[in-house]
C-alpha cells in the first residue's frame, strides 16, 4: 500500500480534472452529438469515456470527430 500523501498542488490538479469532466458533461446537455464529442474531446477525455457520455462506441465517437474536423 502506498502511504505517500498528495501534496496541494497535487490535491488541486485532482479536483481540477474532476471539475472539468463534471462541467464537460454538464455542457454537453442538449447539444448534437458532434458537438458533445467536440466539448468532451476539448476538456481531455479519453475516446471510450467520450464514447460511453455520447452513447457511441470509443471507435464510432473518434470516427465522427476525425471526420468533422478534417
């Protein structure tokens, strides 16, 4: 088991990127699933978590990115 304990900095870029995914999700309501995969894509998320928020494949959300944005 590691014992180490975070440090602030550390602390603090954990919440950031649990704040980030949160407000991505919540940006996504009501949007077209071009622009859901745009926003989730922007804030960093890996392509099956993007996949799984679009209710698309990881393959399928990564497809409709590449293709909108050639």
């Amino acid at each position: 088991m590691n014992n180490k304990k975070a440090t602030p900095e550390e602390l603090l870029e954990a919440i950031s990127k649990k704040l980030d995914k949160i407000l991505g999700v919540l940006a996504i309501q009501g949007k077209d699933v071009i622009t859901q995969i745009n926003i989730l894509h922007g804030i960093g998320l890996e392509w099956d978590e993007i996949g799984r928020y679009v209710g698309l494949t990881a393959n399928a959300a990564r497809k409709r990115y590449e293709r909108k944005n050639e």
